[in-house]
C-alpha cells in the first residue's frame, strides 16, 4: 500500500485486510484488458459451496471493523455488501459474472479506510445506504409474496 510519508500508519487490520481483499477481488489480470478478478471469484465457480466460503472469508472483514470500532452503520454496509455478494452469487451463471464486477471484498476494505478519513460521513452516508437496501429488501420480499399468493390463487381458480 502507497502513503503519503507525513500519513499515519494505517491499522494492522486494515493492513491484512488490504492484502486479503487484493487477494480475493483483484489478484489476477485478464490478459490484454484491465479486468481484474481474485480468488472470491474462482472459488465461486464451485456451486454453492463456493460463494458460501467467500462470504465466510469476508466475514474477517465484519471482525476488523468490530476491532477498529467501526459503528454500526458501517459494519451493516459491510454485511449488506457480503450479503449480496453471497446472495446473487448463488444464481448460476450470473452469479459468477457477478463476483467479478462487485467485488465486495474490496468495497468493504475501502469502506473502513473511508470511516478511517472521514468517519461522520461515512456513518451517515452507510446508514443510508442500509436504510435503502433494507427497503429493496421488503419490496422484493412482498413482491415475492404477492406472486406466491397470485400463482396459488390462479391454480386453485382452475381446479
């Protein structure tokens, strides 16, 4: 990692999580373009149990923070990243194409280096974030049961 001399040292924590997120999001190269992906994304190639692992592996992530003493808005950032990491992960296909455009390892390491540099706007703009991401969730849960509902009203219509 390149600081300015007259920086302070960062953390020994974010330090390891530095080289571990550089080792599961942006290891790797793809020859002749810029596209960069890690171990996260290779593990996810294995169905389920591979993005299952990544998100047990970015939860060294979750204890940093909780180290450092990073709020609560920011560490329920970090879950939500690895949440939808882990989430979207397990759709075939898709989720491997996912893994190597989301990097949530990466997000959650330059997220506590942020709180890090500015932590009243990180606390705040992290709640907001969640408080969104809480709301898409409940919409997606009720739209989910509003399609059970209507697919089993259907059936039972035609019976």
């Amino acid at each position: 990692m390149t600081r300015k001399p007259d920086a302070p040292e960062p953390p020994p924590g974010l330090e390891h999580l530095t080289v571990l997120s550089h080792l599961l999001d942006r290891a790797f190269r793809i020859p002749g373009t810029q596209w960069r992906f890690g171990i996260d994304a290779l593990i996810g190639l294995i169905p389920g149990l591979g993005d299952i692992v990544g998100s047990l592996v970015g939860a060294y992530s979750l204890w940093i923070a909780r180290q450092l003493g990073a709020p609560i808005a920011v560490q329920a950032r970090m879950v939500l990243n690895l949440a939808v990491d882990g989430i979207v992960g397990l759709v075939p296909l898709v989720g491997d194409l996912f893994d190597f455009a989301f990097k949530a390892h990466s997000r959650n390491q330059a997220l506590l280096a942020q709180w890090l540099h500015t932590p009243h706007q990180t606390r705040r703009s992290s709640g907001v974030v969640v408080v969104a991401g809480a709301l898409v969730l409940l919409a997606l849960l009720g739209g989910g049961v509003w399609v059970l509902v209507s697919a089993v009203q259907w059936i039972a219509a035609r019976f």
